[in-house]
C-alpha cells in the first residue's frame, strides 16, 4: 500500500516536489527555521480495527482540490489492479437500544 500511494503522489506531484524543494532551502535560511520534508510520505497507525495510511504531499496551494482528486483516482485505479490483494475497509456499528433496568432503594 505504502509504496502505491507513494508512486501515485510521485505520478502527480513529483515535479512540484523539485521546485518545492528548492524555494523551501531558501525560506529555511533567510527565516532560520526547521527545515521540513517536501518530498512525499506515507505515515502508518493501526489500531485493534484498522490499519490508516496518511499519503502527505506538497502542491501549489491554487490546485490542492483538482491534485488531490487525481490522487484518489489514481489510487482507486492502482488498488483495483492488485486484484483483490489490496482492498478498502470500514467499520460498521450496529447501535442496539439497551435493556431496561430498575433501581429501588429498598433492601
């Protein structure tokens, strides 16, 4: 999974990466701050129900919307050809009203 999601943001946002880099080498010097990654990453947590992949990019902040549905399309593409090897999960939860119980105070 990690490395489809990470050829899909290369796919698409690789050459933004490129100049990302660059101008953020600038920022870091002028203004003495941490210097961040630019380049693409895939972040994992799981828990007892789920595994959760975070694909994080940098793109031109006037294209995020169209960039990051091409992203998905991409993705969906890319996991529909693995051929069932990678699928998409949820988790339902079915809310059932609860017993009534009474309470007194006498003993």
């Amino acid at each position: 999974v990690r490395g489809i999601l990470l050829a899909a943001a290369n796919d698409r946002v690789g050459d933004y990466t490129w100049e990302a880099t660059a101008k953020w080498k600038e920022v870091v010097q002028r203004y003495l701050i941490e210097d961040a990654r630019t380049e693409p990453m895939v972040s994992l947590v799981c828990n007892d129900n789920w595994m959760q992949f975070t694909l994080r990019f940098v793109v031109d902040h006037k294209r995020r919307r169209g960039t990051k549905s091409d992203l998905f399309e991409r993705i969906l593409a890319d996991f529909a050809r693995t051929e069932g090897r990678v699928k998409w999960a949820s988790a339902t939860f079915e809310l059932v009203e609860g017993s009534t119980i009474r309470v007194t105070g006498d003993r």
